[in-house]
C-alpha cells in the first residue's frame, strides 16, 4: 500500500470520530448528514486471513515488547506481532492494561505475519 492510501484513511478514520462527536443540529430526513466509508476493526485471528499488504483496524492491548520495535498484540481472539516506529510513540504512554486501536498493514511471509503500525491511538 502506498503512503497516500494511509493518509486517507488517517483522515477519514479522524473526521469519523468527530462526526460522532459532532452531534449538534438537525440530523433527520435532509440534513444532508455525510456517510463515511471507513474499514471497520477487525480482530486478530480475522486479520491473520486477509492477504498480504491489506490495511487493517485492530483494537486491542500491547502485552510485550519484543526489542527492534516490535511487540506481541492481543486482542480476544489471539495475537499478532505488530511494528510500530519510535516516531509513533511521541507523546503517548500505553501499558499492558491500556487498550489501543493500531491502523496498520498486514505483512505475511511463510511463516511470519505481522502489522506494520501506521496510526497509534489509546482509546
């Protein structure tokens, strides 16, 4: 995926969340109210599926840290090593206690799968 797709989705993902704040005004029949397209989250077993270079929506917990930028994410269903890059950690503390939801892409080798982190955010 390229890098102008995850922008859009950072965006879309962003203006999503405050049209559900923003419940403000007429909302009925006219109003004109827009309908985003935004992927839902998905868990990690469903993910683990999706083929190679798919972008995904997980939400879930950090358990550890594996070193190199790498850490073991569980959610209900399982867990999935995800990479997330130091910039991403920028003013955020999560612990193993805090959920998170991780935009990310789906890399799948032989024997390997694992989510290249784009977007972090504690929910």
């Amino acid at each position: 995926m390229n890098r102008k797709f995850f922008v859009f989705l950072a965006i879309m993902s962003m203006a999503a969340g405050l049209a559900l704040n923003a419940q403000e005004g007429y909302q009925g029949n006219g109003s004109g109210a827009a309908q985003w397209n935004v992927p839902a989250p998905v868990t990690v077993e469903a993910a683990k599926t999706l083929r190679d270079n798919s972008p995904v929506i997980l939400r879930g917990k950090i358990e550890s840290a594996l070193g190199r930028e790498r850490y073991v994410f569980s959610d209900v269903s399982g867990s999935v090593t995800i990479k997330i890059d130091r910039i991403l950690w920028t003013g955020l503390s999560v612990d193993q206690n805090d959920t998170v939801e991780i935009v990310g892409e789906l890399e799948k080798e032989r024997t390997r799968v694992e989510v290249d982190v784009k977007i972090l955010r504690k929910i």
